[in-house]
C-alpha cells in the first residue's frame, strides 16, 4: 500500500505505526488495511470517471467499516448475494446507490432487494426475467434493471476469472440473440424499467482491447433495440476487473488513463450508431481493495529440503489466501519485522494447512537468516482473500485492522474456537 515504509528500527511500519505493534495487539495472521491508500484510489476512480458512477464490487472485500469507506468516498456498491446486501445495508449504505448482480437470484433475495429499494438489478437469465416480473407485479413497483449481456470476448485471464467467452454460465448470449430477446421482452412487457445494458469480461485484466471490443458489442447491440423499438437505453455498464500489481511484473493502467481510453470508444461507437452517449459506471472490486492490503504472518519454521529450496511455514496459508493454490496466482512475501543484511535465499512460503499444495508465495528471495519468530508481510491481499477465506482445519480466519495516521482499528475481528463451535450443534 502507499503508505508502508521502513521504520527507524529497520520493521515495516504502515501509516506510521509498525507491524511489531500491530502484532502484538492483534496476534496474526492479520490483514491490515491502509485506509488513506484504500481512500486514496476510491478518489483516483472518482476523479478519472466524474460525470460517471463508480460502483465497488463488494465480492473482492466487503465489511461495514469499507461499506462506510465507500460510501464516504461518493462510491456506489456492487453486491452479488443477500448476505452483501444484508451488510451493505447494516452498514447504511443508501439502497439506491446498490446494485444486485448475480446468475442465481432467489426469490428471498429478489424480494429483499424489492423491500430495500435497491437502485437497480443487472437481469442474468429469462428465469430471473419472470421471476423478478412476478414479484414486482405482486408490489406495483417497476424496478430498474440492466441486462448482462455476454459479449464473446476472450479476456486473457486465468480461466475460473474469464467470463465474457460464448461458454460460461453468466448473461445473455450476445452472438445466440438472448441478449436482444430479453431486451425486446422486458420492453414489451414494461414491468420493470429497462435502464441499460452491462458486460463484464473477467477480472485481473491488463490488456484494454477487451472491454473496447465488448463497448463496440454492447453499443451495437444498443442501437439494435432502438431500432426495433425505438427506445434508446440510458445508461451502460462496462463492469470491472481491472488488474493490479501483485508483482513488480504486472503493469497496471491508472484509472485516468483508463477512463480517457473506455470514454474514447464509447464516444466514437455511439457516433458511429447515432446513438445519445449514455450514462457510463464502471464496477471495479480488486483494483480498489487489492493494493490496500496486506497479510502480515508470523514464520513458526523454515525448512532446508535436501539443498533444493527453503520452506517458510507462516501460521496461516491456504484458509487466508486461496488465490495461489487456485488460481495459481503470484504474490510477493518481505520480512517485515526486521532489516537484514544477510543474503538473499530463494524461498517458498507456505501455510499450515494439511496438503502441499498449501503455497502463499511460490519463489521469494528472503534473507538467509530468515527465522521462526519473525514477521513476513504479504502485499496486495486485500482483494478475493478475506472473502474467500475458509475455515479448512478448522483454522479461524483473521481479523481485519484498519490503519490510519498511526492509530489501527479493528474492524473484523478474529474468529474463534468458540465462533467454529457455536455452529456445531449436533
Ligand atoms: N462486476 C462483476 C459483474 C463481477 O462479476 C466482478 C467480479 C466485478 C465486477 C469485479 O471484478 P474486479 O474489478 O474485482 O476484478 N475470485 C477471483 C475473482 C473473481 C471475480 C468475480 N467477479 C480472484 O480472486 O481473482
């Protein structure tokens, strides 16, 4: 995150406060948050997309303190299930400023989001269609909706995250004429108020072509239904996804540079359809939380496995982060309780869980006095590893500490044996 630096005594230290004292307070594993770097990028965001709505994809990372975060920020929110919008609302999230995506909505969820008047539901299937017609016919309100539309576009990004290609379960097949069946029958049928059309391509993405192609579809697509019926939608979303550097190989766009390059295409596509530019927002998860982020782990013990490599083990591993077993993502590891003069040794970081695929960081260079005792810092966890954490091995899962001009919070706080027990009630 922006604000971590070297101390003095030669430990990390995050807004001014140093990991030592953040461990000694909260145990570890921990996430620490840097709140004015997770802040700092909502603003970078809002000042590359003014005129246009900035919605935070809640998946990546979601509690009530960034809730407030966003919120304060002039961010909308993205949730995907109840249990988001259960905690965007505790949080006072305002209902209109959410959006409900997701490919399997139920009727409790549908009905919830109906009750709080949420601002608007991005449609994924004619199942839903009907399901959310004969629920809003039930209330006499007319909500406002987008459809997901798949746009057939390969983004280059681990399969599991890729999810605007022909053969995946999300959205409206562009190419198999879903898209335009489901926009022409919610017209028609004028239960619920057509706003737009979304796409979204995956996620971790660097290459930009992508979302220029799926804008050209979308937009494409747009000016088919104004021609079929005359209407032209007000608004689009082009989704999220935008990758961040979880090593020093990874090459992101800042958010100016991608605003100028999603509003080009979108300008000169709607003056090529003669079509009004409609209201853009953009849902991006990772690379507003991901960067903030990162897990500081305690070493109980380093290995030398037969001269080949070092494993360090750290006191949590795959329950904290499954993205390096999953997806065979790449993190970066650093000690982080101490300086070091000593050589660099090639390392692997890994967890306490019972299985080798159990791995935090493949290759690291830490150095060779790298000992039980110390602290190693994981940067850029701050997207898709708290949400996805698990309680494999019954290992509770870490708290969640904000910092901010040298003061930390705790804003998750850590499981227990009692929380893993209390839902065991057999
Ligand atoms: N909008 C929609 C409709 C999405 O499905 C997603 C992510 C986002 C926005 C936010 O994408 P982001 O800007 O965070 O890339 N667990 C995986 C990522 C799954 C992303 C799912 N959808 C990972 O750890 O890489």
């Amino acid at each position: 995150p922006g604000n971590v630096a070297r101390a003095a005594d030669g430990a990390l230290a995050v807004a001014g406060l140093g990991v030592r004292e953040i461990a000694a307070e909260f145990g570890t594993p921990v996430y620490v948050l840097d709140e004015d770097d997770l802040r700092s990028r909502c603003r970078d965001f809002r000042a590359a997309f003014p005129t246009e709505d900035v919605y935070y994809a809640g998946k990546a990372f979601l509690c009530r303190a960034v809730v407030r975060m966003i919120a304060e920020e002039g961010l909308f929110l993205d949730v995907c299930t109840g249990g988001e919008l259960a905690t965007a609302l505790a949080a006072g999230m305002p209902a209109e400023r959410i959006g409900f995506h997701g490919n399997n909505k139920s009727v409790a969820e549908l009905t919830r989001a109906l009750d709080a008047g949420v601002g608007r539901i991005i449609l994924d299937s004619f199942t839903e269609i009907d399901r959310l017609s004969a629920l809003a016919r039930e209330r006499d309100v007319r909500p406002k909706v987008l459809i997901r539309v798949t746009v057939g576009v390969e983004a280059h990004t681990h399969e599991f995250i890729a999810t605007a290609h022909e053969d995946q379960k999300f959205g409206f097949s562009l190419a198999g004429g879903a898209a335009i069946a489901a926009a022409l029958r919610i017209l028609d049928e004028d239960v619920l108020e057509l706003r737009g059309l979304h796409s979204h391509i995956g996620s971790q993405i660097f290459d930009t072509s992508g979302f220029e192609v799926s804008a050209r579809r979308v937009l494409a697509l747009q000016a088919q239904i104004r021609d079929a019926r005359g209407v032209e939608l007000p608004e689009l979303d082009l989704g999220g996804g935008f990758g961040i550097a979880y090593t020093t190989q990874d090459d992101p766009s800042p958010p100016a540079d991608l605003a100028k390059r999603l509003r080009k295409i979108v300008d000169g596509e709607c003056a090529a359809e003669r079509l009004a530019v409609p209201h853009l927002s953009i849902e991006p998860g990772r690379a507003i939380v991901g960067p903030a982020v990162f897990t500081l782990y305690e070493v109980g013990t380093v290995k030398d496995v037969d001269g080949i490599r070092t494993y360090v083990s750290v006191d949590g591993g795959m329950s904290d982060n499954i993205r390096t077993a999953l997806y065979d993502a790449s993190y970066s590891a650093t000690l982080a309780s101490r300086a070091s003069t000593a050589p660099p040794l090639l390392a692997r970081v890994v967890g306490k869980h019972c299985e080798s695929g159990d791995i935090v960081v493949k290759d690291e260079f830490l150095p060779a006095d790298v000992q039980p005792g110390d602290l190693v810092a994981v940067p850029g966890t701050g997207a898709y590893c708290r949400s996805m954490a698990s309680n494999y091995n019954h290992v509770p899962r870490p708290p969640v500490v904000a910092v901010r001009d040298g003061r930390a919070r705790l804003i998750v706080r850590r499981e227990t044996e009692e929380d893993l027990l209390a839902l065991d009630v057999g």
